[in-house]
C-alpha cells in the first residue's frame, strides 16, 4: 500500500498549478469579451472600410474624367467655350434632379 501524501506536498502542488490556471481564465475572459464585442463589429468595419477606398477611387475617377472631358472640349471650343459648355451641362443636370425631387404640384397647397 503506498503511503499517503503529506498535506505540505499536496498544497504546493495547487500553488504550482495557480499561475496556469489564472492566465488560462484570463485567456478565457478575453475570448469571451471579444466574441461579445469586436468578433461581432468585424463585418461592419470591414464593409466600411472598402466602401471608403471604394468613394475615394470614384471621387479621383470622377475629377479626372471631368479634367480629360474639359481638356477635349478646349481643343475645338477652347478654354472659355469647354467651362460654358460643362457648366451647362452640369446646370442642366442639377435643374434635371431638382424638378425630380419636387413632389408637390404648384399651385396645391
């Protein structure tokens, strides 16, 4: 029959243990404090991070559309007439959107 343990070895064995255990909790905690909150917010800041490359890389496509638009106008109309001529189109475009918005008829109330 083996002998028993003194009770000193068998507490330094659970003091032995405690420094894993503890950071194995602390470890735990963590998993579940960022399955709560940053797990969950991982889509959403994905999606916006590529819709904003996304708006960037429009918006510089867009000011050098305009710039190459406003580049061959100037080679027949010239400078003066290749402004009038976006201008207007961009006044045509705007008064286009503005009657689109209005849903009321004029003269009702």
């Amino acid at each position: 029959m083996p002998a028993a343990k003194p009770a000193s070895l068998s507490l330094a064995v659970q003091f032995e243990d405690l420094p894993t255990r503890f950071a194995d909790a602390l470890e735990s905690a963590a998993g579940r404090v960022r399955a709560m909150t940053a797990d969950r917010m991982e889509g959403w800041i994905r999606t916006a991070m590529f819709l904003g490359i996304a708006a960037v890389i429009g918006a510089t496509g867009l000011v050098f559309l305009l710039i190459t638009a406003h580049r061959t106008l100037s080679i027949g109309l010239g400078t003066a007439g290749s402004l009038a001529t976006l201008g207007g189109l961009f006044l045509i475009a705007g008064l286009l959107i503005w009657n689109r918005g209005s849903t009321h008829q004029r003269g009702r109330e």
